[in-house]
C-alpha cells in the first residue's frame, strides 16, 4: 500500500493538527484554498470545506488560531497569544 492509501484508511494526526502546524510554519496567515491544497498535496489528505471549517473552528474556539473573511475568501492565521496558551499547558477539547 501506498502511502496515500494508507492515509485514505487511517489519518496518524487529527486535520486540525495538521493545520495548526502549518500556520506554525507560515504564522503570516492561509486562505482556505491554501489550507485544502497543502493538506492535498503535502500530506495526501482530501478535505471538505465542512471537514475544514469544523477544524478551523475548534482550533478558533481553543484560541490558537484567528480566522478573518477577506473578500470572498477566509484567512487563518495563528492568533497573537499562542504561545501563552502552549506555555499554559492547554490542551485540545
């Protein structure tokens, strides 16, 4: 088995995982489209908008991240006290 049919099985980290780490690496901010596209092509993993809009919104409730409408389109990007919030040892809900 492939790789991407590996991950079509079974995801070894949640997608909000993944995103949070990626707006870690780009902490300026990604569009939605962005977002779909480096979970598609980085790390083989198809997503729905509502698939995506429920992680955006957990990591959004959590605190870790912003996410803003810009035009027709949303942006994310990791919110001012992040690093308060890892330092504090909050977890995920």
């Amino acid at each position: 088995m492939s790789k991407k049919e590996i991950l079509g099985i079974w995801r070894n980290m949640p997608v909000y995982r993944i995103i949070l780490e990626e707006l870690i690496r780009k902490p300026q901010g990604l569009t939605e489209r962005e977002i779909i596209s480096i979970l598609k092509k980085e790390h083989g993993i198809t997503v729905s908008k509502k698939e995506l809009y429920q992680a955006l919104l957990k990591l959004e409730i959590n605190g870790y991240v912003k996410v803003e409408p810009v035009g027709k389109n949303i942006v994310a990007s990791l919110s001012p006290n992040i690093y308060k919030l890892f330092r504090s040892n909050k977890t995920y809900r």
